[in-house]
C-alpha cells in the first residue's frame, strides 16, 4: 500500500538537497575564510597606511617647528645687538620674511645676514635698505651671506 506514489523521487529529492546543502556549506566556509582574511589584511593595510603617513607628518611638524624656533631665536639677536625699536624690529622682520620667501635664501639666513650687519654697526633702517642687494650679491657671486655682509659692509 503507497500512500505516496513519488516517495521514491523524494527520497532521490532530499539525497540531493543534502548533498547540494553540504557544497553550499562548504562555499560559505570558503567565503567566510576569505572575508576574515580581507578583514586582517585590511587591518595590517591601514595600520601601514597610518605609520607611513603619521611618521612623515610627525616629522614636517618638527622640521617646522625647528625652522620656526630658529627663525624667532635669530630674530631675538637681531634685537639685541641693533638696538632696534620696536616698529624698526617689525620692519626687519617682516622683511626677514618677505626676502626668506621671494629669494633662494630663507628667512632664517636672512635674519643671520640683518645680525652680520647689526655687528657691523648698521642701523635698522640701514639694514633694511641693503639687505635685499646683499642677498643679490651672494646669490650673483656665490659667497654666503656674511661674507657678502662684509663686503657691502666695507663698500658703504
């Protein structure tokens, strides 16, 4: 007595269900394996990412800092030996800074070449009017800045 006239084909049904089910489970394993292997590799990709960008930036900031501190140090003899005032100070700084970013030279040899002429005995308002031809005789002979100090010092 059947009740069901197919459960030969069914039974073939379900024996190829399972052994379809277990391949997918297998696959599945498969693309899990390779999600969490993208994931670490993600992970060391973002931490390399972090230490060759963090590292470089790291070190801009302290070269600008250094640059930055020199530059005020420079400045800060300046002041002392020329005796400026303060609006005189200002000027020689600010054209410390024009020239350090118009020229070959930077700021921080600019404020050098303003304290060579400061020692020489050059006013503020002096220095201001010959820094900038000094910076083209240095630049025009290839000598640094103090001895084209000099030699414009002993010319004038």
């Amino acid at each position: 007595m059947r009740i069901f006239p197919f459960d030969m084909n069914i039974g073939n049904l379900i024996a190829t269900i399972g052994v379809d089910v277990r391949g997918l489970d297998r696959q599945l394993g498969d693309a899990q394996r390779r999600f969490k292997q993208f994931g670490k590799n993600t992970k060391a990709l973002g931490r390399s990412m972090s230490v060759g960008i963090t590292a470089p930036l790291t070190a801009i900031g302290a070269t600008s800092f250094n640059v930055f501190a020199n530059f005020e140090q420079s400045m800060a003899k300046v002041l002392a030996v020329s005796g400026a005032t303060g609006e005189e100070f200002k000027a020689l700084e600010s054209d410390a800074k024009r020239l350090g970013g118009s020229t070959r030279f930077t700021a921080s040899e600019v404020s050098a070449l303003q304290l060579e002429f400061s020692k020489l005995g050059f006013s503020a308002g002096e220095i201001t009017k010959v820094t900038e031809s000094t910076l083209q005789l240095a630049q025009a002979t290839g000598s640094d800045l103090a001895q084209s100090a000099e030699v414009a010092g002993a010319t004038l």
